[in-house]
C-alpha cells in the first residue's frame, strides 16, 4: 500500500520567503484564493511554487486539457510591473501552452491603483493579453467573509477607480 507523507516545510526556503516577503504574499492573497477557486470546482490545483522573485499558482481544468497560471502579488512595490512579473511566470513554468491562461491575483486594497496603471498602458495591456494569454485579474479580500473579485483581463481597461 502506498501512503504518501506530508514533507515538512524546508527552513531554508522558509526563510528565504521571508525575507522576501513572498510566503506573506501568499498566504495573504494565494491560499485564500485557492480556497475559493476550489470551492467554484472549475479549477483543481495542480502546483504552488514560490522562489524569492515570484510566486506562482498552478491549476489544472477540471474538463479540459488548460492550465491557468496566476501570478500572486501583495503589498509593495513588485506589483508595477507587469511585463516583468510574466517573464518571471515564464521562466518559473519553462513554457506556456498556447491553450494555457495566465492571471494575476492582488489584495483588493490594491485594487485601484492596479486599475489606473493597466488603464494608462491600454495597448500594452492589450499586448499582454495577446503575448501571455491573459485571462483573469483577481483581487483578494484581506479580510475574510468577502468574496473575491475576479475581472476578464479586458473588463480591467472599462473599470472605474
């Protein structure tokens, strides 16, 4: 019989988070969207994997062959650039399929400013979405008992701040 085993979490790696703040960001935005992502049984998760740089969540479509990649940001400065943040989901995941979506996934206190920022690069938005197969931005509660909000990468640009 085969029973596999829970490994405990690498201190090192830990650490490594903590200084960079990435464990943080994830558990503040990543495992409560997760949760939720889960409970609409849509998505099933396939990998979480977080380096100093990035951290990234994996899912896997419960019918067909797609995987989504969201990319997960919190409170700082690293949340500005976007270009950059796909290259790092590029690097961490080697390739994307071209029937593979990305996303990202904020604090909703982040929320407008993400919004302005996309809404003063339109074409680059646009750009993104073409390139990265974008799909889906998502802004986390930090409090629990609200719901996610979740916006098609092109309803981004028509949101009011």
């Amino acid at each position: 019989m085969n029973q596999s085993t829970v490994k405990p979490l690498n201190k090192q790696w830990l650490t490594s988070f903590r200084k960079e703040k990435k464990l943080d960001d994830y558990l503040l935005v990543g495992d409560p969207l997760i949760q939720w992502i889960s409970a609409k049984g849509e998505w099933r998760k396939l990998a979480v994997r977080c380096t100093a740089v990035e951290c990234l969540v994996i899912l896997k479509h419960a019918k067909y062959s797609r995987r989504l990649h969201i990319v997960v940001r919190g409170k700082g400065g690293e949340y500005s650039n976007f270009a950059e943040a796909l290259g790092e989901l590029i690097f961490l995941t080697d390739r994307l399929a071209k029937n593979d979506y990305v996303a990202f996934a904020f604090p909703q206190s982040m929320r407008d400013l993400v919004i302005s920022q996309a809404q003063n690069m339109p074409a680059n938005w646009r750009k993104l979405e073409k390139t990265f197969n974008c799909a889906f931005v998502f802004f986390v509660p930090e409090t629990a008992g609200k719901e996610v909000e979740q916006l098609e990468w092109r309803d981004v640009l028509k949101q009011k701040v």
